[in-house]
C-alpha cells in the first residue's frame, strides 16, 4: 500500500482515475487507518458506498478486463478521505480532482498527525510510519496550505536494540554442528529359566 494523497474535508467533486489501465488497485480510508474500499488485501467489486457523509462510487474492470480503476463522489466530504494504491506493477499516473470553497488564507493552519503504526521489526531496526495533514479547526486540508510551516516527521526507526544473538557449539575441521546427547541408561538383566520335568508316563 502507497498513499498518494488525501481529499479534505469540505471536498465537491471527487474524481480520481488512472491514466492507463494496469493491475494496480485504488483503496480509501480515513486518517485513523481503518478502511472502507480494498483494504486489508481484500478487492472488492465496482460498487458505490457511504463514507463521509458522500456516496463514493468505485468503478474497476471485471475479472480479466483491465479497464481504468475510478473514484468519483459529488460531496462535501465530512472528514478527510487517504487515498492509496495497492501496487501490483510500476504506478502509471494517477490522475484527481477536487474543488473546495473558496477561503481565505490564514495563518491558522497546522499540521497535524495520526498515531505510529507498529515496528516493522522486534529488533535490530526497523520502522513507523505516520499520516501526517495540514488542518485548521480539526479539518484536513491541501498541504501546500501548510508550506510555511515545518510538517513533523512521517517515518521514524524503532526497536534499534540489538538482537539476541544464538550460539553454536562446532567442532572438526569442517565445523559440523556439535550435537550433545543425553542418554537414560537402563539395566537389562536376564535370569535362567527353570527347566520344567519331564512328564511321567
């Protein structure tokens, strides 16, 4: 999953459509992470649902029909809506709009952010990343709206201690693993049957 972009709060309009049909998928959710279209590696069908108080309508090409994946809604949107690209080959453009009423610009802008996600490792170094969005009075808007001021980081590394590291006892020239056995002794010990006499006749 890449994002690509997130349509603000307030949004009229929506179209987003690739520019050339290929196996790659479009996906929606909002800033907390949970999602409502092709997420989780599930792909669903065409089909028009309700997020953000809009009917956002999903249009994608049946099974072996590679056809243009789109989004459109007419708004406004309620809450922000991250747009994603689930990529099955190289992105070949993805093309959007939407409009926005008319504002003043102010200096009230900021920039916001979601919670880390998990460690992509328990160990050794790995990574989290974060959404972060310019808001003002808790909507989301374009970033380019929060430009004069220093956005937060996105990404950060985690778990940067060391892993445990697993010895191995070797032994020979050839440095075979050395194996050590513990064995349970037993004693067997065998008696002499008694022979049984002959029967008298």
């Amino acid at each position: 999953y890449s994002q690509l972009f997130t349509i603000p709060t307030g949004a009229v309009n929506i179209q987003v459509k690739e520019i050339t049909p290929t196996r790659n998928f479009l996906a929606v959710k909002n800033v907390r992470g949970e999602y409502y279209l092709n997420g989780h590696w599930t792909i669903e069908y065409s089909r028009a649902l309700h997020i953000g108080s809009t009917i956002l309508h999903y249009y994608r090409g049946s099974e072996g029909d590679l056809a243009p994946e789109v989004l459109t809604a007419r708004g406004p949107t309620t809450e922000p809506l991250v747009i994603e690209l689930i990529g099955q080959e190289p992105n070949r453009g993805i093309q959007y709009q939407y409009y926005l009423p008319n504002q003043e610009e102010t200096d009230d802008y900021q920039w916001s952010y979601g919670s880390w996600s998990e460690c992509s490792a328990e160990c050794g170094g790995g990574y989290q990343s974060r959404l972060v969005f310019c808001t003002i009075d808790n909507e989301a808007y374009p970033d380019y709206m929060c430009r004069d001021k220093r956005a937060p980081p996105s990404n950060r590394t985690c778990s940067t201690q060391p892993c445990p590291q697993t010895k191995r006892l070797v032994s020979g020239d050839h440095a075979q693993p050395l194996v050590v056995v513990a064995l349970r002794l037993g004693l067997c010990t065998a008696f002499p049957m008694k022979a049984e006499p002959p029967n008298k006749r």
